[in-house]
C-alpha cells in the first residue's frame, strides 16, 4: 500500500462531486426510496380534473366516503331490520279472530261470545266507492307502490324534522296492515322501520287484492266492530255489498280514529270525517263536486244504539258453560258456532216474569229462576238476578239456601225407595222412620250436594242447595227416577261448520219408579198443575217450583246475605202467582 502522505500520480483520475438536481421520485422529490428514515406514504394522484381546487376535490373526497359509509350503514339497518321481520309469520294477516254465534234451541242466532266482532268478507263484496274513497283517503298510490309510498315517506320525514316530533306517519294501507295484524303500536322510529319491513314483505307474498281485503276485514271501525261487514251491519244494518256511497265515505272517514268518531257517540264528528272524505276524493279528481254534494245530500240510514253482546242471563250462563268445556286458545280464536239447549221465547218470558215479580214485592230481594227440559236436562231459560250486567255470580247456579218445606217431596221418595210408607203431610215423622245418615244419602242421589244439617233439623228442610240443582231434582221425580245430565250446549262447531263438540241427552237412574210416583201421588194428589211453595225455617228463602211434562222451573226469591224477608207472606203470594203465570205459558 501507498503512503497516503503521497500525491496521487498522474495516471489515477480523480474524481470531482458535481452538484445535481434532486430527482422526482414516486416518493417525492429528493427522496430515497431505500431510506426508511425519510419514508412517507405514497398520494394518490386524484382522479378529479386538476381544474378543481384542492379544497374542493378534499371536500368531494369525504362526501364520497361518507356517501360510502352510510350506505353500507342503511344495508345493514336494512338486512337486520329483515332479519327481525322474519320473527313475524305473514300468514298472520289473514288469521283474524272471528266472534263466535249463539243459537238457540230453534236454531235462531241469539247473539254473539267470544273473539271479535267480525265477519269475513272477500274481494267481490267490497264495494267500488269504499275502494276509491279509501285510496283517496289513506294511500292514493296503493296499486302502484310495493309496500311503501317513497315519497310520502320522504315528505313525512321532512315534516317530522322540521316539528321535531313523530307525528307523521305516510303509513300505506299495507303499513296499517302489519301495524294492526302484529300490534306494533309504538310511536318510534323502531317501529316504523319494523313496519316497512313487514310491509315489503307483505307485498311480496300477496296480491293487491288480497292485501285490501285482509285490511278490510281487519281495520277497526269502533264500538266493537272488526271488519267492513261487521261494521256495515253494526251502524247501518245491512251488509257490505249493500252500503251506499254515504255509508262508504263515513265509514272510510272513521278508520283513523274509530273511537272519537264512532257514529253512535258522536254523529256529527263522523259525518264531518265523511264530508272530509269527500273533499279529498274531489281533490284526487276521482269524485265531481257535484256528485259530492248528492253524497252529501242522501239519506245516511245510521241505526240506533243496540246492542247483541251477549249480556243477558242466559248467554252469561252459555258462555261460562262453554269456557268450562272448551280450550281457551279455541275461545279466543272465536269463529265458532255454538248450537245450545236455550229457547228464546222461554227465555224472554222468565226474564219479563222475574221483572214483574221484582216490582212488585217490597224490600229490594233478588230473584233467580231456571226452566229445563226434563226429558233431555237442558236449559230453555235461565236468570240469575237482577240486571246488573256481566255479573260472573249466577244465582240460579251459584246460590245455596235452604230449601224448608221444598225438601217435602224428596223426603217421601226417599221413604219409599227404602220400602216405607210415606204420611202425607208428615215429613218429620216420615224422616225420622228413614234417619239422617240413610235420608243423606239418598238425597245425594237427587243431586243434592248440601251442605245438611241433622236429625230433625234437616226433616225440616235444613238442605241447602242451588236452584239449578233442584230443577234437576224435581226433573228426577217426573222422570220415574232418571236424573238428567243438565247442560246448556248441544252442539259445537269450527268456522267451516266442522263439528268439534256433540252433547247428546243423557240420564242415569237413580230412583225406582214405584218411588218417585209414590212421592208425587202424596205431594200432589189428583193434581194436574203440579206446583209446590216453600219457604226456608228462618223465612229467609221462599221458593217455588213447577213440575210438568215438558218443562220443570224452580223459582227463589231471597237476600245474597241471609236475611228474614221483609212481609214474607205478600213475597210468597207474588211468588206463586209469578209461577202460576210461568206454568200456564210453558203449558203444552
């Protein structure tokens, strides 16, 4: 090696830096790539035209991103907004609680129980008018839209932001559909989005048509009415096919808010909804003013205030007999027919007798009273107090006093079941030749279910029982000692007349017939109305009962709290003359 002291020698060039412009690199200027020190991520050239100012190409940049991220934000809304709908089973929209018919013995509808008041109807028997007055009304675009009305959305939207509140709803008829059929009554935007999502799917499943109809026959149309028909029926008495374009416009008109203007409690706020109706049906153009002015001009034919609920006695009774026989999911479901043992005409004379016999007597005792068949065990008529409403307390079935000088006749066919000869007139004697424990048992047979006193305190009547079980006793003895099963339906069918129940008359025998007769020939000697009175040892209870071929009544007039009767021997003359009345009226 060299000295490094040493001048180089002429042969070795040396070489002199020469100062150079920093090179563009796709990095930047003057950088070097291998550099990791001076590293910096890469910009992207913009594809925007290089006219736009920077500011605002960053501007666009970020809108587009944001445009990205929310939509990305809406699809997700959107897919799990569809997930949750699926919750939902869409056939829902055509499964509708129907109400459940009473018929009569005769087979003439008596009322209605159970379910909603709705009858179904189809396509055909929507009347046109409802039809076009309805989209004028509720959703213009219904034909056209698939489920949602984007502009009423929109608009609705604007309006809501702007009041700061949710009382815009732009609901389509198929919105109102799956708000009514699911119960998604919260006002919230949850809600709304649930429901456009159930909508879209309803729409996808069904046809227009098929979406109307189910509506109509869901909507509510206020006192009690579900469904067009039904409601056609309750404020006009005629059916849907059959409603006029009056009856149309109001009933459209009520839909929003059936209670405030329901026709029967408040007239004038529902012919103004009507003339609402018709007011935007000449805005759509799809009505004259003229032809709204005839509207207007036409005889509405509103009904009064009836009621068909199923309040009186006898279907109380019915209905309570029918929740213990059939499940409660069947019960709520309603659309049954139920074919019971009640016949009107009986039905309505016991209620006028027990409101004849009520004014009459002093002090304010309730009365119940029972006819049945005795030949089948079942019930023509039943009531079981005073009017007060839906009482779930039937006295007729659920009052149990003593039966005093009624337990007579029981007494005497006990005595000759057991071979004994039965004293006319002496039940004491007579009960004490059969003893307590024997006279108990036998009397259990009857149907009695007591409780019962002892020794001579029961030969004297000491048995309490209701009048339902002593119509059922009484029918025992005319019946040479059968005992029916008493009942009140006879036949129970599904909405497409499936049967789903059968009661047929049955009887089990419990008495001799040698006995039974015996006991009537002594209680009622040569007699062809067969009537007893009695009265309970505290004079608390007075009863009565009817014993004929056809029809057995048993009558009580008393207090809920045992009390004595105030002038209990008037009470006991309107007794028998009420019963009297009723035997002559039930006489073949």
């Amino acid at each position: 090696m060299g000295d490094p002291s040493e001048p180089p020698s002429p042969s070795t060039k040396q070489e002199i830096p020469v100062e150079r412009e920093p090179e563009e690199t796709p990095d930047g200027p003057g950088e070097n790539p291998g550099d990791a020190t001076n590293w910096r991520p890469a910009i992207r050239t913009s594809r925007l035209p290089r006219w736009i100012p920077r500011p605002l190409r960053r501007m666009i940049h970020i809108g587009f991103r944001s445009g990205v991220i929310a939509l990305i934000i809406i699809l997700l809304i959107s897919l799990s907004y569809f997930m949750i709908s699926l919750r939902y089973d869409i056939r829902e929209i055509h499964k509708m609680p129907e109400r459940s018919v009473i018929f009569d013995v005769q087979g003439q509808e008596l009322a209605t129980l159970h379910g909603e008041n709705r009858r179904l109807i189809s396509r055909e028997e929507i009347p046109d008018f409802f039809v076009t007055a309805l989209q004028a009304r509720e959703d213009k675009r219904f034909f056209t839209h698939h489920g949602v009305d984007i502009s009423g959305l929109v608009r609705a939207t604007m309006r809501n932001a702007s009041d700061m509140s949710f009382t815009q709803g732009a609901s389509t008829l198929t919105m109102q559909l799956a708000r009514n059929s699911f119960e998604l009554r919260e006002k919230s935007l949850h809600r709304k989005l649930l429901e456009i999502a159930i909508s879209l799917r309803i729409e996808a499943s069904y046809s227009k048509d098929q979406i109307l109809t189910a509506y109509v026959n869901r909507i509510y149309f206020g006192s009690g009415c579900h469904g067009l028909e039904e409601a056609a029926r309750r404020y006009f008495g005629v059916s849907a096919s059959g409603l006029s374009d009056n009856q149309c416009a109001l009933l459209v008109g009520i839909i929003r808010a059936p209670h405030a203007f329901s026709p029967l409690r408040a007239q004038q706020k529902a012919v103004h909804q009507r003339d609402e109706v018709l007011a935007r049906m000449v805005k759509e153009r799809v009505l004259t003013k003229a032809g709204a002015k005839e509207i207007k001009g036409s005889k509405l034919g509103l009904r009064s205030g009836l009621d068909n609920s199923g309040s009186s006695p006898a279907l109380q009774a019915v209905r309570r007999h029918f929740e213990e026989l059939i499940d409660n999911r069947e019960i709520r479901d309603g659309g049954l027919h139920l074919y019971t043992t009640i016949d009107a005409a009986t039905q309505k004379l016991l209620e006028d007798e027990v409101t004849k016999l009520l004014q009459a007597i002093p002090d304010t005792p309730e009365a119940a009273v029972i006819c049945l068949d005795p030949g089948t065990g079942g019930v023509r008529g039943i009531v079981g107090g005073r009017a007060t409403g839906n009482s779930l307390f039937n006295r007729a079935l659920d009052a149990r006093r003593d039966l005093g000088d009624l337990f007579t006749p029981f007494i005497y066919a006990a005595a000759a079941e057991r071979g004994l000869q039965p004293v006319s007139g002496q039940p004491l004697r007579t009960g004490r030749e059969i003893g307590t424990a024997d006279l108990i048992q036998l009397a259990r047979r009857f149907g009695f279910d007591g409780p019962f006193l002892r020794e001579d305190d029961l030969f004297r009547g000491g048995v309490s029982a209701t009048p339902l079980e002593i119509a059922t006793a009484v029918a025992t003895l005319t019946r040479d000692g059968q005992r029916p099963r008493t009942h009140f339906l006879r036949e129970l069918k599904d909405s497409e007349s499936n049967r789903i129940l059968s009661i047929e008359p049955s009887s089990k025998s419990m008495f001799s017939p040698a006995s039974t007769r015996t006991a009537l020939t002594i209680q009622f000697p040569g007699e062809t109305q067969r009537i007893l009175i009695g009265t309970s040892p505290a004079k608390t209870d007075i009863w009565a009962i009817s014993c004929g071929s056809l029809h057995t009544v048993c009558l009580w007039v008393g207090h809920d709290k045992p009390r004595r009767l105030d002038s209990p021997d008037i009470i006991r003359s309107q007794v028998l003359n009420t019963i009297e009345r009723i035997a002559l009226s039930l006489a073949p």
